[in-house]
C-alpha cells in the first residue's frame, strides 16, 4: 500500500552527521522542505546559511553526540571513515561512532535514522548476480565489514529498542559517474533527497535495506522488496553513457568482475595511522 507524504508531517529537526563531506555538501541546502531546523555536523565547524546551524561534534564522544541528538529529531548519519584505512580509523570513526549515534538516539528519544551503508558491504558479489534485500553481506574491505556492522547496529536498535532505521547500501553518490563501473552504481543527489522525503514521511518505516542507485539501465540491485515505500528514482546515469572512457579491463580481472570494483583488490591496510 503507498504511503503518503501526509503520513507524518515535516520534522522540526533533521541532524545530518559527516555534513563537511562530499554528500553532506551536496545535500545540504536542499533539506529545507524537510525540517524546520537543519543541524549540521562534522568534526569541525561546517559553514552554515537559511535554516542551517552548525554543531561540530566527533563521533568518537558519547556524550557529544548525546548533546547534539538532546531535543530530538531524526538523523542522516553520513560521518565516519568512507574509504579504505587502517583498522585504527575504521575502529573509531565507524565501529565506536555508530556505536555512539545509535546508543545516543535510545537515551536522546530519537526514533528515525538514515544509515549511510555501502556497496562495499556487499563488494564481493559478481556483477551478474542480482541482489536484493535478502542478499547475503560479502565484504570488500574493512571498511565493507564497517559497513556491515553499521547495518547489524541499526537492525538491533529497532528490534531492542524501537529505533527505525532506513539502510541504504549507496552506490556511488557524486555529482556524475565517474567511470564505467558507475554507470551501474551511480545515485544522483536528488533521488537521495527524494529518498529522505519517503523516510521521514512514511507513517511506519521499519529497519528497510536499500540499495542506493538512480535509475541507470544497467542494474545490479532490485529494491522490489522495500516497494511499500514507494521510493521512484528518477534520475539516470544514461546521460554520461556515451562517451564514458572504455576502462572495463579483462573481463576476468576482479575489478571488473566484482560489484566492489577496485576495492576487492586492495591488500590490507594496516591497523594503525602512521605518526
Ligand atoms: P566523506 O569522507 O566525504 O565525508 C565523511 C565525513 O565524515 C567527513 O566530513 C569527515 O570529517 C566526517 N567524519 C569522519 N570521522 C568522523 C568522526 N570521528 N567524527 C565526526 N565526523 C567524522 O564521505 P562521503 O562521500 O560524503 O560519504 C558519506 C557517507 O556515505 C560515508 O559514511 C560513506 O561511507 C557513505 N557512502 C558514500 C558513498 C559515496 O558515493 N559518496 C558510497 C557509499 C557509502
Ligand atoms: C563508497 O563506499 C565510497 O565511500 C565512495 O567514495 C565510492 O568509492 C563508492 O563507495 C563507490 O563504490 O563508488
């Protein structure tokens, strides 16, 4: 059954996490119509306009983002490490930060986040399988396995405690494809936007697992199974396709095998940041 953007109104605040990085840049300054208050977070200061304020706040501090979640408000957790790195990194960015905005949300009273997932969860899948919601995690990456247990989190704070959490398994999110690969992978900003619009308005929203793709002919991922939200793509990489570079390399080759790309074939990276 569709549900309807009356379901649940605007939100008086939406808290973005990771608000200095790359989507945290393109998606703010187009959430007005989805709060009334935009707070937007990230290690340091993020420059602020309209209904923006800035609350800088590092993950790794409970009590910070306890402070930053008082007063409610539904969340798009976008901070933490976004690549490969040293487990070090991984640890506190994304292991121990998920971990805070997730016990902060119970103690704060705050009922609705978006968790920024990757492909890179599902990285080692081949690029002929289909996956859906059901699809077992195959792990690229440390980062991948952050990614899966960012997912784990999410999914016990609504079975434990209530907390509903839209999963999106993003693909990759920038302003066009970069490569070839992303001709399958690429999301464009607004279909993220529109996307919020489905989560923050939908009357129930469960603990969904999407996968975060534009409607790019060539397809790896089905959403069918979280249809009852009723989120529509609209865009798609189509535009970019003629005239993006051959690099689709031996065919055999895991970059170009895998669903991951060229995260598959990275060694491993350490466990601690250099000096
Ligand atoms: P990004 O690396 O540009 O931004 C991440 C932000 O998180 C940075 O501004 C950084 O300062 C902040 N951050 C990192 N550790 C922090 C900490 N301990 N405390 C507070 N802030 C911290 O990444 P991007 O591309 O904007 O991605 C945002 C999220 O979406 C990430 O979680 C990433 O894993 C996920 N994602 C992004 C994809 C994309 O295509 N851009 C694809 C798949 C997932
Ligand atoms: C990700 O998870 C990264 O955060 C992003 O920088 C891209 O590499 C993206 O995946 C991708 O697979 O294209």
């Amino acid at each position: 059954m569709p549900i309807f953007e009356t379901d649940r109104p605007k939100r008086s605040r939406l808290i973005v996490t990771g608000a200095a990085g790359g989507i945290g840049q393109m998606i703010r300054g187009k959430l007005d119509h989805l709060a009334d208050e935009v707070v937007l977070s990230d290690i340091d200061d993020v420059e602020v306009s309209g209904n923006e304020v800035s609350r800088p706040c590092d993950l790794t501090d409970l009590d910070g983002i306890r402070a930053l979640l008082k007063g409610g408000g539904d969340v798009l957790h976008f901070g933490g490490q976004s690549m490969e790195a040293p487990f070090e990194r991984i640890l506190n960015s994304n292991l121990i930060g998920t971990y805070n905005l997730y016990e902060a949300a119970r103690l704060e009273g705050v009922r609705r986040v978006f968790f920024a997932s990757s492909n890179h969860a599902i990285g080692f899948h081949p690029r002929e399988e289909m996956l859906d919601a059901d699809s077992v995690t195959r792990p690229d990456t440390l980062y991948g396995v952050s990614k899966v247990y960012g997912e784990a989190m999410a999914r016990f704070y609504y079975d434990k405690f209530g907390v509903e959490s839209l999963i999106l398994r993003i693909g990759s999110c920038f302003p066009k494809p970069a490569d070839q690969r992303q001709l399958a992978t690429w999301m464009s900003v607004d279909d993220m936007i529109r996307l919020f619009g489905r989560m923050i308005h939908a009357h129930r929203l469960g603990c969904p697992i999407l996968y975060g793709a534009s409607d790019n002919t060539e397809s790896w991922w089905d959403n069918s199974k979280t249809a009852y939200l009723g989120w529509q793509p609209q865009d798609s990489s189509d535009a970019w396709r003629d005239g993006m570079p051959d690099d689709y390399w031996h065919p055999d080759e895991p970059k170009a095998r895998y669903q991951g790309g060229i995260f598959v074939t990275y060694g491993h990276p350490g466990t601690k940041m250099p000096e």
